[in-house]
C-alpha cells in the first residue's frame, strides 16, 4: 500500500490550548481537555486499524475543515491518533501539507497519508 485516504468527521481540539488541570493521587498533573478526549474517541472508531502498519517514513497531507474560525491550525492531535492504527509512530511522519478549512455543516478532516520518496 503506497496511500491511505481517510476522512475522519468531527473538529479535533488543539493539543498546546486544551490541556486541563487535575489532581491525580494529590499531585497536579495536565491531561487532555474533554473535547479532546471526545475527538480521539470518535477518531478511534471511524479509522480503521491497518492489518501491516507502515513502517516506512510519510507524508500527510490533510485539510482540517472547523465550525468556526476560532480555532488554531493544529494537525498534532490527528497525528497522535493515527499512531498504532496507521502508522507504528508519529516520528515516522516526515513532510507535512496542513491547511484550513471552514464547514459549519460539516466539520471533518480530509487526510492522504503517503510513502515518502527515498531522499538519501
């Protein structure tokens, strides 16, 4: 398999605005939001699980489409959830196309998830 195309419905929550404070055995410690949360659950089951992850270095092209135009550009959420599913980790992602788009209706991420081209 040399692409994945995959659209994931939903608008992901920005990983650096969305952690929320907790005490967790009476430390404090930063999580992810509940939107944040709620995301990668949805994202969980709208994106299959390859039977062969790749292993090979990718790139991602995706264009994220928010409700609204509040929202940061921020991919790495997505990125983080196609981690054992896609691909064996993020790390592997080597070139990255990121784009905005606005859908009120509609709010999902359009992704293409490629092989890189051997640049040695």
């Amino acid at each position: 398999m040399t692409t994945v195309h995959l659209e994931i419905y939903g608008e992901p929550a920005s990983k650096a605005n969305s952690r929320q404070l907790v005490t967790i055995r009476g430390r404090p410690a930063f999580i992810k939001s509940k939107k944040a949360r709620d995301y990668v659950a949805a994202f969980d089951k709208q994106c299959p699980t390859l039977s062969e992850l790749i292993e090979e270095d990718v790139s991602v092209t995706m264009t994220i489409f928010y409700k609204t135009r509040r929202p940061d550009l921020d991919e790495s959420v997505i990125l983080d959830c196609m981690q054992g599913k896609i691909y064996k980790n993020d790390r592997q992602v080597k070139e990255k196309h990121i784009f905005w788009g606005l859908d009120r209706e509609n709010p999902r991420t359009e992704i293409l998830i490629e092989l890189q081209e051997n640049k040695a």
